[in-house]
C-alpha cells in the first residue's frame, strides 16, 4: 500500500480522494500512504474513526464527542456507562484489527445542517459537536454500519490501518470545560508501516523508564507529600545539590551578560494586581489572602517586583538596557487532575528577568537573549525550535502595541534567518512572545523558556526614563525565562539524560570507597579536597562488601568512583573508575583533582 494515493492537498488543506475528480486530481499535491505529516494526519484521523467503531461494537451505547489528531498520535472523547481502563485497550485494538482486515470502504455523504440535526437528534455529544460547527454542508463518513460526524479527509478503506496503538485512558471534561459532565479519552497513535509503530513502542517503554518521577525517586532528588500538599515539590538533599549547581552556574552566566540579580517579595496588594491586570487576566491562577483588611495576592509572576525595582530611580536613556534578573519563586493554581511531578506543580522558581530597554533596543536585546539560549542548550546537548505567540483573545492593551512588539520580535528572527513558527493566539494577555521548545533524547518536543515584549505593563505603571532630548520617554519591558522553571527543566532534564547527569551537575560527582577502616582518614582528606574544588563527594564506608558499595554508586548513577586501598593511602594516589568512560586508572592525588577541575573550567553558559 506504500505509495498509494490516500489524499491530497492543495498547498494548504487535504482533500478527501472522494472529493476530488479524476479531471481535478493532477492539479494537487498527491499525499501517499508514508509516515510524513500529511500522510500520518489522514491515518491517524481514520484510526480514530476505527477506535470509535470498535468501542460502539463492544459498548453498544457509546456515545462519540470529538476526536482529533495530536502531537504523536491521536484520542477520542465519547461516553460510556462502564467504566474503561487500561487493561480494556486490547479488547478494542482487538476489534479495531477485525474491522481493519474487513477492509470496509470508508464512504462519505453530505447533508444539510437541519438534516444532520434530525439524523443526530437523540445523540446529544454529537448536537454538542454540531454546535460547534458553522451551518450550511456537513459531511459524514461511514463504515460498515458506523457513520461518524467528520470533515475528513479519510483513507479509502479500513485496510490501511493496521499498525496502530492505543496507549492510555483518562478522563477529560467535555469540551474542556469543567463544569460540563467528564468524558472518556482513550489515546492512541498509528503509522504506515510496521518498523515504524514497533520505534515507537520502544521509546514509550524507554520513557517510561526514564520517568522522571521514578528517576526522582529512587536517586533521591525530590518528592511530594499528601500532608503538605499536591503540586509542591520537596527538595531532597541531592536534588537540591543538584539544583544549586544550575542556579551558581547560571547566576555567573546572567552576571557576564550585565544582569543585577534583585528581589521582590512574594506576595503583594491585591490594588498592583488590578493595576497589572494580573487580578482580572489572572485572577483565576492566584491565591488571595487577607492582611489587616487588605487583600493579598501570591505573586504568580515576577514581574512587579521588578517593575518597582524600575521605579525606585530616576532612569536615564543612558542606563537602558537594565536587566534584573531573579530566581523567583511563583504559585499557579494548577487544577488537581493536571499536576505531574515536576512538570506541572503549584509552586516553582522561575530563572526569570526583566530588560526595560527603548523600543529601538528590543531588537538587539532578544538576539542577545537568543545568544544565552543557544548556548545554554548546548550545554545540556537540546536541540530547540523558536515559536512566535500573537495576540491570545483574553488580552490588554492597544492593537498598535500589540503590533509593533511581534513586528519586532518577527523582524529580530527574520534579519537573522532564524527560523520559527507561529502559534496565532498563543501569547501572553499583555504581549506576544517567542517560546522555545527544546527537543529531548527521545526526540519529544517541551516548551521551556519564553521571550516576552511588552508595552502594556510600563503603561500601566507609568514608567519613565529621560531621553537624549531631555523629555520623559516610556521604555519597553521584555520578560523573559530561558528554562522557565527549574522544576520542569530539571524534570526533563533528568528524562533527557535518564538519570546520567553531565559531571558538573551530578548531586553526587564522586563516591570514595575506602577498602578498610585504616583507609577512612585518607578518604576524608581526599573529599575535603574536592568540596575546595567545587565536586560534591559521598564516602561510602558502610559495612558492605567492595563490590556492594561499588554497585550502590553505580546505581545512583555517580560519574566517577574511587577505591583506596593500603597502596592508595601510601602513594597518595586513587584508583580511579569513571563510569562514563567505562574505564579504571590509577592517578596521583594532584593529577585526579586536576583532571576534576578541568571537567569543571570546561562549562560555562
Ligand atoms: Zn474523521
Ligand atoms: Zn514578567
């Protein structure tokens, strides 16, 4: 079935190869039955069809809301009255396989929207779906006895799919609105061939191994408590050896770049919220409190800190670009079915900044933050994409504002032939932005830092600096995050390297295993020496045997290990095991500090 027609397209859209005549069919784009884009989008749409199909075989009185193509696969919404779980997917991937080798046409019919309306009257999802749809034609596609609301376009027969997955079940409130009742969501994915399910079952099995929450747990790095709360994370001693290391690293790289790193207090008067906009854009996102009569909110961002960081002077055009930079501390009310370990949390620290610079300068100043970004990513080996968000519906501020600030971040990517695409309605309520979006060992795709220019904001709070002519000028503020968080960056992070961080990041770098009691005193002073260095170290001498202890160490996935011995001791030597390099040496006391030191110089962002 390779490189046989399944649709096509004409430049934008796909077409159904059911509405394009014979006559009409040499003028498209032909999209062949292959794993591209536009192949998969058409396979994975009918697969959902397939799924549906086989879940109204097996649960007669399903009834089908939406279900759309996503990222890597595709899900569908509908109702039942028992209740699905994981352990029912085979059943339905089973029925789905007896529909597919049926090989029954898949037809389309159009209909008028009064028609459709009759013919779906007792269905009330689907009255819900034909809400949604604007009237005039509705089109329908049918196979075997299973006709399905769609605008298509479909492979021709249930045949083609074949290699499909159906990979978990949640719940998800109709439509997305969660006073509406909770629907059913199974998710699942499909391909063209064979090879190319069986790499992706593979990297959801390696996934799930690299699970961050597991990773967390058992190496130790953080962990969450039912008493304290959900979505807040706990820092345990080596994640938070962990974490400070990003932190110094990245605080050096923000002070080279002529970043003040500033602070703002952590809750703030409802009254700066309503001037922000945060109260009522936002309000939904914060928790409020009450002080002496006065309302309160916790800061769910941090940028009126910095803003009366701004203010507390008189600012001249010469002291623009001003960069404030802090590690801030923000809480978000997630709602409780969305949160996941470190990826979705209440509480979480930005790496986040505030330039205040002259409109001309936003142009210079996103290339430099560009620059950081690039060379953060490198370090850390994440190929990343640039994304562009415009004007979302719930926003502040002037249509003119709004468009010279994403005029200047399209022109500052364009002039530099940086690529990126374009989220329309992605943005910000008061600007639009640049996302970037790095893409792990895995090849998945997060959405990490965030490039913000924002005219509103200095508005609202009336800032000010003196221009060249002496007049009061109003500067341009530019947020921005280039981890975002160091919750979710960590978190991925961790997948990304399956628990192998680089050297200069590990929680432990090295573990010394002293072979005796006599060895102990030496092992000490050896570790006194790396803490100097800047490597954090463990001494494993627990009563366990050598190859115990050695085990432990590998396990906890520490880079490097040493063994001393009575010849260590006496040589002032160690014998070294680097597990990354899968290699055992024996080196000076001097020559092996010097070889962690230099693993440390090497690293700068
Ligand atoms: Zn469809
Ligand atoms: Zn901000």
């Amino acid at each position: 079935m390779q490189n046989e027609v399944i649709a096509y397209k004409d430049g934008v859209t796909l077409l159904d190869t059911q509405s394009v005549s014979p006559e009409k069919a040499s003028s498209y784009e032909k999209v062949l039955f292959d794993n591209s884009d536009d192949a998969l989008e058409v396979i994975r749409h009918s697969t959902a069809h397939l799924m549906a199909q086989a879940i109204k075989e097996l649960y007669p009185e399903a009834k089908f809301f939406v279900g759309p193509v996503i990222e890597d696969g595709f899900y569908y919404d509908f109702r039942v009255d028992n209740k699905i779980s994981d352990s029912d997917l085979k059943a339905i991937e089973k029925k789905m396989q007896e529909f597919a080798k049926a090989k029954l046409p898949i037809e389309k019919a159009s209909y008028t929207k009064d028609e459709i309306l009759k013919k779906f009257a007792d269905d009330d999802l689907k009255q819900e779906v034909l809400l949604r749809i604007p009237d005039g034609e509705v089109t329908t596609y049918k196979q075997g006895d299973f006709e399905d609301l769609c605008r298509g376009p479909h492979v021709p027969n249930t045949r083609y799919l074949r290699f499909f997955s159906l990979t978990r079940v949640a719940g998800a409130y109709l439509g997305g609105d969660e006073t509406k009742e909770m629907l059913t969501r199974i998710y699942g994915t499909a391909f063209a061939d064979k090879a190319s399910l069986a790499e992706y079952k593979k990297m959801i099995e390696e996934a799930k191994k690299r699970d961050h929450r597991k990773l967390g747990n058992e190496l130790k790095l953080f962990t969450f408590d039912e008493e304290v709360g959900a979505g807040l994370p706990i820092w345990l001693p080596a994640g938070a050896r962990l974490r400070s290391k990003l932190e110094a690293l990245l605080f050096k790289a923000h002070r080279v770049r002529g970043y003040e790193p500033v602070r703002g207090p952590e809750i703030l008067k409802s009254d700066a919220w309503k001037i922000s906009g945060h109260y009522d854009n936002y309000g939904d996102n914060m928790y409020f409190t009450t002080i002496d009569d006065s309302e309160y909110g916790l800061k769910p961002m941090n940028c009126l800190g910095h803003i009366k960081v701004y203010q507390n002077d008189v600012r001249s055009y010469r002291d623009l670009p001003l960069k404030f930079f802090e590690y801030g501390v923000v809480h978000r009310h997630e709602k409780s079915g969305v949160m996941h370990g470190l990826f979705r949390v209440r509480e979480f620290t930005q790496d986040d900044a505030h330039i205040f610079c002259t409109p001309e300068q936003i142009k210079e100043n996103v290339l430099e933050i560009l620059d950081f970004v690039k060379h953060i990513m490198k370090t850390f080996g994440f190929e990343y994409e640039l994304e562009i968000s415009t004007k979302p519906q719930k926003a502040i501020g002037d249509e003119r504002y709004w468009e010279v600030a994403t005029q200047g971040l399209k022109d500052a990517l364009d002039e530099n032939n940086i690529t990126y695409g374009i989220d329309e309605g992605g943005g910000a309520f008061y600007g639009p932005k640049i996302d970037i979006k790095i893409t792990d060992a895995l090849k998945r795709k997060w959405q990490c830092g965030t490039i913000q220019v924002d005219f509103n904001l200095p508005e609202r709070f009336n800032l000010h600096y003196i221009d060249a002519t002496n007049e009061q000028a109003r500067p341009v503020m530019i947020h921005r995050a280039i981890l975002g968080s160091f919750e979710r960056f960590i978190g991925i992070l961790t997948e990304h390297c399956a628990g192998e961080f680089p050297f200069f990041l590990a929680p432990t770098q090295v573990v010394i295993v002293p072979i005796g009691e006599n060895h102990l005193s030496y092992a000490k002073e050896l570790g006194m020496q790396m803490i100097e260095n800047g490597v954090d170290f463990e001494i494993s001498s627990k009563n366990e045997s050598l190859n115990k202890r050695i085990r432990n160490a590998e396990k906890m996935r520490v880079p490097m290990i040493l063994v001393i011995g009575d010849e260590e001791v006496e040589k002032k030597s160690v014998a070294l095991r680097d597990r990354r390099e899968r290699r055992q040496y024996n080196l000076t006391k001097d020559e092996f500090m010097s070889i962690i030191k230099e693993k440390l110089s090497e690293v700068h962002f």
